[in-house]
C-alpha cells in the first residue's frame, strides 16, 4: 500500500452516475472539516476483483460497493461481519493496513434505523414486502430485527419470494408466508407497513400497478427506491392518507458507518443532510 494517500474512499458501481454517495459523504467531510474524499468510480463487473486490488494498492481506506458488485464484493472479504454473511452481499469494503479486507453489510441496519425513526417497533405487525431479490432479502431481516410478528413476501416470480422465505426461515423469528403479485388484494388487507423493494418505479422504470384500495386506511407505505424520492407507489399512498416513508432515511443511515469506518468520526444523520440530497435529486 501507498503511503500518504490520504483519507481516500469510494463508491463502486456500474452505472455510478446517479449514486449519492460522494455528496453525502461530501456534505459529512464538509461538517466535519475533514481532509478527505469520495471517489465515484465506475466498474465494469468483470473488472470489479482487479478495481478493488488496485484501489487497496492506492492506499484507498475503503469502499462503498453498489449495483451489480455487492455479492462479489462479499466474495472478496476475508473477514465479515454477521450482516453480510446473512445477506450473502457487502456494500462496504475496508481495507485493513495489514491487507485483508473486511466485508460488512450496513443496508440492514440502514433500513432498521430509518424504520425505528418513522415507525418504532414493528412488535406483533404484519409486513407486507414486495420483491425477492437482495434488497428484499436485507429488508425481511430489518423487519425481523424490529419484532415483525409476520412477514409477507410477494414477487412477480412467485417461486423466488418461496426460494427466498426457505433460505431466511431458519434465521427469523418472524412467521413467512409467500405468494405472487396477484395475490396483492388478500394480503394487503392484513399489512400494518407495505414496503417496496422491488426496482419497479425506479427513474426509468415503470411502477408497480397496485390497487391501494386494499390496504388499511392505518397501513404505512415505505419504497426503498430513492430515486425519485416521490415515487408513484408513494404518491398514491400519500393522496390516499397514508403514512409514507421514502428510501433517503435507508440512504442515509446505511451510510453513517461506512463514513466512520472510512474517515473516523461517527456523523449524524439531520434534516440539513436530507434538505442536501433533496435538492441534489431536484435536479437529477
Ligand atoms: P435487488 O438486489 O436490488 O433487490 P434484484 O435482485 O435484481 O435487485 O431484484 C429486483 C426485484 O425487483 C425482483 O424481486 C424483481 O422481480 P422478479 O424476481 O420477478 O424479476 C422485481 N422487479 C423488477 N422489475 C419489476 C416489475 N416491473 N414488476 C414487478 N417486479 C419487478
């Protein structure tokens, strides 16, 4: 490794053009006073293990890994913690002085602490989630880590919302059930929170087409898609009473211990933060 590198990290990804990432860290470095950056880097996924070794060469402390890197990423570690083991992906790599790198997961604990603030407990609730892919994956085990008594698991694929409840059973305490997308109307009945985790309503993509006449006038609505931040799913929800929750708190949150573990001081999540990346998405 380099030394007198500086305090350097980065955010990889493909594409890496919309990511938040170095203004967040920026708008953190920034309040701080911190000498240090945030590199957005574009990696191809065949050149993802080469990228990475040269960055730790570079003297790199680390990196924030997204679409499509984050099982590779998790293949790369050493060492992990427990929450990327549970979620078989990583989206941060730290490189230790000593040359190994160390796999964490903090998407979970980013959705947890956004849902803590919005919502509480989920103690004794009935989650209706929508999507089985990873993102799906990391939010049954924030669901479960909040007390969810009941989790709902629908995919456009039915059969990948089962394969996904079989392998998440044995480390949740919450009960699963699965189904497909036309099932919507009798489990949305029983929802207390809707989440969505599916890519659908994405800048780009078309959304979900979900008639909110079946959930409860008490449910809350919550879309991991940040981009946009009102998201059709959102928009709907909210013109109907719901309460909504939208994927900059997850965002944010997940971002907070990759910033301590890459430039050492613990940063605070705050409205300023948000008004920043509400604007920078204004104009995205
Ligand atoms: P991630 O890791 O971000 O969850 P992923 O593994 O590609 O990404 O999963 C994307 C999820 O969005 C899947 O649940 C996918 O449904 P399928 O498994 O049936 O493909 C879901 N998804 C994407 N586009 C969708 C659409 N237009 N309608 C419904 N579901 C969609």
């Amino acid at each position: 490794m380099l030394t007198g590198a500086g305090k350097i990290a980065g955010v990889v990804g493909w594409p890496i053009r919309h990511s938040l990432s170095p203004l967040l860290h920026g708008y953190w470095l920034e309040e701080l006073d911190i000498d240090g950056a945030m590199v957005p880097l574009a990696v191809a996924r065949e050149d993802f293990a080469r990228i990475i070794a040269g960055l730790q060469r570079a003297g790199f402390r680390g990196v924030n890994v997204t679409v499509p890197h984050k099982e590779a990423a998790f293949a790369l570690g050493h060492v992990c913690d427990d929450a990327a083991r549970e979620a078989q992906a990583a989206n941060l790599l730290i490189f230790h002085p000593d040359g190994r790198i160390e796999a964490r997961n903090t998407d979970t604990v980013g959705l947890t602490e956004s849902l803590r603030e919005e919502t509480g407990s989920l103690e004794g609730r009935t989650v209706l989630l929508l999507g089985a892919g990873g993102a799906a994956r990391g939010a049954v085990l924030a669901m479960n880590a909040l007390g969810a008594a009941e989790i709902r698991i629908l995919n456009r694929h039915a059969d990948k919302a089962a394969t996904l409840a079989m392998a998440l059973k044995p480390r949740v305490h919450a009960k699963i059930e699965t189904g497909g997308l036309a099932d919507w109307p009798a489990h949305a009945a029983k929802a207390d929170l809707l989440v969505n985790t599916t890519s659908a309503g994405m800048k780009g993509n078309p959304p979900l087409a979900l008639d909110l006449t079946a959930l409860r006038k008490d449910a809350a609505v919550l879309d991991i898609v940040y981009n946009p931040l009102q998201t059709a799913l959102l928009k709907d929800a909210a013109a109907r009473g719901h309460k909504t929750i939208d994927g900059l708190g997850m965002l944010m949150h997940q971002a907070a211990p990759s910033f301590e573990a890459f430039f050492g001081t613990r940063p605070q999540v705050t409205p300023g933060l948000r008004a920043c990346l509400e604007r920078a998405l204004d104009h995205a």
